[in-house]
C-alpha cells in the first residue's frame, strides 16, 4: 500500500472513531430532548392548543380529536415508516450483554 493511501486510510480510521464515540451520545441526548417532562409539557400544550382552535373554529369535537391525534408524532413512528426503526436511543449494553448470551 501506497504512503499516500495508508495516511488516507488512518484519516478514515480516525474520523470513523470520533463518529463511533460521539453518535451514541448525540442520540441519547436527543432522546432525551425529545423525551423529557419538559418537552411533554410543550407537547400536550401544542396539543390542546391545536384541539382547541380547531373546535373554535367550528370543527365537530370528535374530527377535531382525530385532528388532534394525527398531530401528535412520535419519533419511534417516524423512524420506523423510514425504515429506520430499529435505531436504538437508549445505552447499548443491553443489547451488547443481550448479544453475548446468544
């Protein structure tokens, strides 16, 4: 191998090892953004805020419910009608000590 391709190849190596290190944890912290009592509370006040107008606005409460449900997007869904449902968010070592035993 060529000088030329083994210090491209150490540079993949290195950004592949920085991806490695610091996906996880951007994805727990994005669970944990999209997941905590806070964003909850955002989320059920955007909710009941979306339901209320649409009544206001002369919407029939039980289509304004369904609205109101259709409005509402968990990521798990959305993720998974990508394809990608199988993104785990939480800590690996479950899956890893789950791995091992098999």
């Amino acid at each position: 191998m060529s000088e030329e391709k083994r210090h491209e190849a150490d540079e993949v190596r290195e950004i592949l090892d920085v991806v490695a290190d610091r996906v996880p944890s951007l994805l727990r912290n994005l669970r944990d953004v999209l997941y905590s009592k806070e964003s909850a509370e955002g989320m059920a006040d955007s909710v009941a805020t979306f339901y209320k107008k649409l009544v206001e606005a002369g919407i029939p409460k039980e289509e304004a419910l369904n609205m109101a449900q259709g409005y509402m997007i968990n990521l798990r869904d959305l993720l998974s009608s990508k394809g990608m449902g199988n993104i785990n968010f939480g800590d690996n070592r479950q899956r890893d000590e789950h791995r091992n035993e098999g």
